[in-house]
C-alpha cells in the first residue's frame, strides 16, 4: 500500500482550547508549541511537545526534528463537523496523523484500492503542511490524516 514515514501527531478534540493545553502541559511536563487558527478548516490547534521536543528548532515550528510525535488540540470555532464531534463523544481522540513521502501518490494509491477518502486532494494545513484525510468507514472506525511534511 503505502508507506508511512512516520506518526506526525495525535489530535484530541476539545472546547477549551487554553483549558485543556494548561491542565495537559501542567499534567505531563509538556512543552506548547505552535498555535494557529485555520480559517479554512473553522478551528484553532495548539501543539504539545515533550520537553525533549521543545528544543528551539522544533518548538518554533510546532513540532520536534526527527520521530517525535505530537498532541494536537484541535477546537471547532465555527466547523460543524468538529462541533457534532464534541456533542455526540465529548472531548477525546479526534485523529491520527500519519507522515508520508508524497502525499498525493499516498492518496492516488488508496483510492484505487478502494480506500474512501474526505480529501481527494491535499488542503493546507497546521504548520505549513498539505494534508489530506481518510474516511473512517474505510480504516475501522478511525479518523487518519495523512500529512506532507513543511515546505519551510
């Protein structure tokens, strides 16, 4: 099929942006990374990093060099789909995203295996990155995103 690079970043559906960050960062030592609101996708995110993660490098750009591994908090201001999450499940595990080499080979290859997809081509995304997103009916249950990395 595919060949995953590796897990980008964990995102956990919440309505209290700051709240939520606070408490987790306080919880486990987290380092908080980059912030943003994505006017095309209706929500704000914040990134948390190990402290190991939080090097200067890393934390400017939301992420850590190298495997490092990511929670993305993702709130809805203003995106439907993220506002039904929330009142169907509550806060909690949104998606997992998964880094590949060349996003739209990886989308191409899934479709002709018969792989539902939300995202036929890739979108902007947090950090300068393309994304793309899989439907859960195709991938048991679970909602993936599939990620390019920077371009800066």
């Amino acid at each position: 099929m595919i060949k995953v690079k590796r897990i980008d970043h964990i995102a956990i559906a919440v309505a209290d942006l700051d709240a939520c960050a606070d408490g987790l960062t306080a919880l486990f030592g987290l380092t908080t990374g980059a912030r943003e609101h994505l006017a095309g996708q209706a929500t704000d995110v914040a990134f948390l990093l190990t402290d190991a993660a939080g090097n200067a490098q890393g934390a400017e750009r939301g992420h850590a060099p190298g495997d490092a591994t990511a929670l993305e908090l993702c709130a809805p201001r203003g995106n439907a789909g993220l506002d039904r999450f929330l009142a169907r499940r509550g806060p909690g595990l949104h998606h997992v995203c998964f880094e590949v080499d060349d996003l739209r080979a990886a989308l191409a290859t899934l479709k002709a295996a018969g792989v539902r997809l939300i995202d036929e081509t890739p979108r902007p995304g947090a950090r300068g990155h393309e994304v793309a997103f899989l439907h859960p009916a195709s991938t048991g249950g679970v909602l993936f995103e599939l990620c390019a990395g920077s371009a800066a």
